[in-house]
C-alpha cells in the first residue's frame, strides 16, 4: 500500500508510559507511520492537541486520523478524554482505540459505552504488543477508507480488526 494516503495525516498517541510509547512508536515505524505519530503524556495535552491550545495553537486544521489513547492517565484520564471527544461534533468522528493494561470488564463496557472504537489489552509480551499496534496503524491509517476530511468537521468513521 502507498505511504501517501496518510502523508497529510497524522495519528495522536496519548501514553504517560514512555516504554510503551517507544514501543509503540516502534511497531508503528515498520510501515513508516511512526513520523506521523504526535506523542502526548497526559489525558490534558491530548485535550490541548485536539482543541488546539497552548503549545499546539499552531497546529493545521485537520484532526488526527487516529487516536491511541491510554485508559490509566495522569491529570486527565483516557476515559474523560473520550468521554469529551465523542461529546465534541467536531471530534467525536475520529477514531479512538483504547490501550489499557485493565482487562476489568467495567472499564471495558464503559469505554465502549462512551464510543471507544476498539479496546485493546496492552499485552505484557514485548513481541504481542508490536504485533497488536502495528497491525492498528497498518488498518487505521492505510486500510480504513475515512470519510472526506472537512477539517474539523469531518464524519464518523468506524471500523473493526480483529487481532
């Protein structure tokens, strides 16, 4: 598949973890997508990324294509920051994966009460978790057919993997 179709795009990766943001990056870099990663620590910058604020005031009109979105988050937690995304119209179309090491069936039922696209355990094996992103951003950013981009005022976009 052309590296083009995402080549104005970008993906939000909200992880206060380095070492799972580094492997993330990592699994993502395989299909060249990693350069196209934003990477935030926090559930409040990834608010800040998508609204625009502070160190991100600059950012271009577009959204990301795809979120990646820590459950467990200082400041902010993932859940609140789905929570506000798909309560937003002009963010509630983008895509959200949830990366959690919680296999707890109420944070499963209400990320997905809230919109969440998919949820995916973290998994502890180093070569299961490249495996599980990589194969997110292979079908978020090169396979998934989004919808026409408006800016920020795009349509919803849904979609499955199995993994």
């Amino acid at each position: 598949m052309p590296n083009n179709i995402i080549s104005m795009k970008s993906i939000l990766l909200a992880e206060d973890d380095p070492q799972d943001a580094e492997l993330a990056l990592a699994a993502l870099e395989g299909h060249h997508l990693a350069g196209k990663v934003a990477v935030v620590g926090d559930g409040e910058k990834a608010l800040d990324y998508l609204y625009r604020r502070g160190e991100f005031s600059t950012l271009g009109p577009d959204n990301p294509i795809l979120v990646l979105l820590d459950l467990k988050m200082p400041k902010i937690g993932g859940l609140e920051v789905l929570k506000t995304m798909k309560s937003d119209p002009e963010l509630r179309t983008i895509p959200v994966v949830m990366l959690s090491s919680s296999m707890e069936t109420p944070d499963l039922a209400e990320c997905y009460k809230q919109g969440v696209n998919a949820y995916v355990v973290k998994p502890v094996d180093f070569s299961d978790f490249m495996y599980a992103v990589k194969h997110l951003g292979i079908f978020w950013a090169m396979v998934n057919k989004p919808p026409p981009s408006a800016g920020r005022h795009s349509t919803e976009t849904k979609g499955a993997l199995n993994l």
